[in-house]
C-alpha cells in the first residue's frame, strides 16, 4: 500500500526529527504539512486551503509570498548568495542599516522637533530574534559596565542561554537553569490597573529588583505577544523610561513581534511616544527569510570597541544578502501598502469580532486584548481557572474547518489572532463565526441567532 505524502512525512519527522520539536498527533489531524502559501492563505498536501490568522508567527506582514520580497530574494541568490560576514561586506547590509536607521531613531528624533538634534541608528545583524536580544545585552553590559537586566514575568525573549535569563517561563527555563548565569531579575507586567496604584507597584518592585542585581538594562515586550496578548497601561513604557534615565540604565524593547505595523503603528512604542535605547527585531523585518537586528543610539552601541580584524560578536551568516534584499523590500511592501495604518482600521474588526465571542460565552472569556492586528481572548474555566482546555479544542476544530490559529500565555488558555496585515474585513468576519461555532460545539451550548451578528464597536487605541 503506497504511503500518502502526509504519513510519509510526519513519520520521517517522527523516526528523524528530535521528539521535542514537532508535536506529532496524527490521528487527530495534527499537524498539517504545509505545501505552499500565498497571501493570507496556506495550503497542504493534499491542496487543502486554511486561512492563516497567525501570520506564521508574525512573519508575513504583507502576505505569505509577497511578489516583490520574493522576487527581491530571488535577484539577489541569483547575483550573490552569501558573503562574508564581518570580513567583506556587500552593500545591501549597509543599505539595510541606514534603512533601520531612517525607520526607528532617525524618524523618533524628528517627531520630537527642530529643537531636538537628529540621532542615528546602528545595528547588529543576527538570524534569530533571540540573537538580536542577546546582542542588546551585550551591548548593555559594554556601555553601562553592570551585568543585571530587569525583565518581566510572562515575557518571552527566546531560548539561546543569554535570552533564557530573560525570559521568565519555567517550561523554557528549569531544564537549563543550573547552566544559567540567571543577571535576570523579573517583576510583575502590569495589565488592567484597577485601583490606579498600578504605577506605584510598578516603581516599588523595580526598585526591589535594583537592591537585589546590578541593573545596566530594562528589557520589555511593549505589549506581551506570547505572553498571552497583553497590552498594558499608558504609563508603562513612560515610567520604564523615566526609571531607567534615573538609574543610567539602558532600556530595550523587544519588538520582534509587534514591530513593521502589527500594533497599527511601525512600532508598539509609538503608541507611548517612548524612544528606547535598543530596540531588537525580526519575524517581519523580511517576510520569510531569518534575519534579525539589533538597532540601538549611536552613542550607545558605540560602547562597542572598533574593529581590529576579528570581531567579538559575529557569526557567519551576519547580515546576509539575500535576507537584506528581502527586508528592504519587506519595508517597501508595508509602505507602499500602507499596511500599519491597515492595521489600525482593522482594529475595530478584530475588537469587534472577539467582544462578540465574549458576549456569546461571558462566563467563560476572562479578558479580551486588541491592539491593530494582534488581538487575544483569555478562556476560563467555571471554577475561574484558565481553560487551556477550550483554548486547545477550539484551536484543533477550526484547523479542521481551514483556519490556523494558536494559543498563547503560560497555560495556553489565550485565543491568539495575528493574521497578515492584509487580510480583509469579511475574512475576519468569515473566521469569527467558524471560532464562535467551534466553542459552543466544544460547550455544547447553543448561540442565539441575534448574537452572531458582529457588531462595530468604537476603535481604542492603547
């Protein structure tokens, strides 16, 4: 009996592939093979269509396959396929280190006024987003000569051993604990602030964490994606700010996943008017290729010594060509489509569509976060806890009804949407009544036929 293209492939991953990667559950219908992709849509290998509400993790801002990055990559693998890192340039990695130059401090500075001098840029490439944050540790430690990093729980900065100290989750950490330097000292990511005593915890715990490590930086997501889509208080990033002027320590923001347009902005920290000192970034930068940056002040990743001849953070793959070609044309794509300002209008939509889950099931919705195009709903249990059990099932039924989704937070009990910025309003709406079917399934209850309707409601920002 011949082997469908599916089983074959899932059982070389199975006899071939490290058990801790993919999570095998065939006879449940997960996972599928991705075949190809285009747009806002993903096909298997048996043809299948689903509608991406992940984005591949935040990667295809402006659709998976957008012709312009993919021929830009294309160009460039034909012409030159790689360099030479550190040692022999090319000049698209130059190009690119203006271009985020130009995108982040560069275009802050000017927003604050001819009374402001404009401040440059400059970066550090890497593959992974967990290289650029290390990278910014690195460069903490250089420029403020202190080794400890304030971080926050609920946070995710990736797994390398230097991103592991700050990140805070024992499922990454506790198996590698006893090899960690552990500089990272966590403090509570605040969210709904109730009792307007929100800011005065907030100062209190860092100053805990500042008697305990000696803190040269302040790392933040400035809305927590993995987390569990949680958005936080206005004040937030301005009292991080104001903190870490106090304290001459170095404030990053990792926005590998909120950065190129997500929140309805270029960048999350738009939203606060916060400049940090590093920002790290990824995921969207390229589209599909692995590429990633640290881009900081110039006085600051100045702290760096020059060059001699061998560098004391590179890798081989630093600031490839072909990843280049395709962030510069990623960059060209969000703008020439106006995708961050898409996102804010979609806003409504993805607020919409979740309030509508929330008035159908009360009882069993937490909390609901929207910001642009990343939006989260947080199941309950009846006893209050968090339901990671719903979260899966209704993750595991819509699949089978062509929509990709995934849980986020600590227990997976969050309903993540971050589909690419270019999906269209009846999508969503298309998606909304297939998730809403898949819950009251799973709860056996019935929806009211005046509760389907989706209804507008007025746009927020953070």
């Amino acid at each position: 009996m011949s082997i469908r293209p599916k089983d074959s492939t899932l059982e070389m991953l199975r006899r071939y592939e490290s058990r801790n990667i993919t999570f095998l559950e065939p006879n449940a219908g997960w996972p599928i093979v991705w075949k190809r992709a285009k747009g806002c849509r993903v096909w298997d290998e048996a043809g299948r269509p689903y509608l991406d509400l992940t984005a591949a993790f935040g990667v295809a801002a402006a659709g998976h396959g957008n012709t312009a990055v993919v021929r830009a990559g294309q160009r460039q693998m034909g012409e030159l396929l790689h360099a030479m890192g550190d040692v022999h340039p090319h000049a698209l990695k130059a190009r690119l280190a203006r271009e985020l130059s130009r995108l982040t401090f560069e275009r802050w500075t000017r927003r604050r006024g001819a009374t402001t001098a404009v401040e440059t840029g400059k970066v550090i490439f890497g593959c992974s987003g967990f290289e650029a944050v290390e990278a910014a540790f690195k460069t903490a430690r250089l420029a403020t000569g202190k080794p400890g990093v304030i971080a926050f729980r609920g946070g995710y900065h990736g797994v390398g051993y230097g991103a592991l100290n700050a990140t805070e989750r024992s499922h990454f950490r506790e198996p590698f604990r006893d090899q960690l330097r552990e500089f990272g000292c966590f403090v509570d990511f605040p969210e709904a602030d109730t009792d307007g005593q929100g800011r005065y915890r907030l100062e209190a715990a860092l100053e805990a964490a500042a008697a305990a490590c000696d803190i040269g930086a302040v790392v933040v997501e400035p809305m927590q994606a993995r987390g569990g889509i949680r958005i936080p208080p206005p004040w937030f990033l301005p009292c991080l700010r104001q903190w870490a002027d106090q304290r001459s320590a170095l404030l990053i923001f990792d926005e590998i996943y909120t950065g190129f347009g997500r929140t309805g902005a270029w960048f999350a920290c738009e939203h606060s008017g916060v400049i940090p000192d590093l920002i790290c970034l990824g995921k969207a930068l390229t589209g599909g290729f692995p590429l990633s940056a640290c881009v900081g002040r110039a006085r600051v990743m100045d702290a760096w010594p020059p060059a001699m001849g061998e560098a004391i953070h590179t890798s081989t793959y630093l600031g490839h060509p072909v990843g280049c070609a395709m962030a510069l044309a990623q960059i060209s794509e969000l703008r020439r489509l106006a995708l961050p300002q898409r996102a804010a209008r979609l806003e409504t939509v993805l607020e919409s569509g979740l309030k509508s889950l929330q008035a159908q099931f009360p009882e069993r919705v937490s909390r609901v976060s929207v910001v642009g195009l990343m939006g989260g709903i947080a199941w309950r249990r009846a006893d209050g806890g968090p339901d990671t059990g719903l979260s899966v099932a209704i993750m595991q039924e819509v699949l089978r009804q062509g929509i990709l989704l995934l849980p986020e937070g600590e227990h997976s009990e969050v309903t993540g949407i971050t589909p690419p910025l270019t999906i269209t309003e009846a999508e969503l709406q298309r998606a909304f009544r297939k998730i809403a079917h898949a819950v009251s399934t799973h709860l056996q209850v019935s929806i009211p036929a005046k509760k389907r309707k989706l209804s507008r409601s007025p746009k927020k920002r953070p």
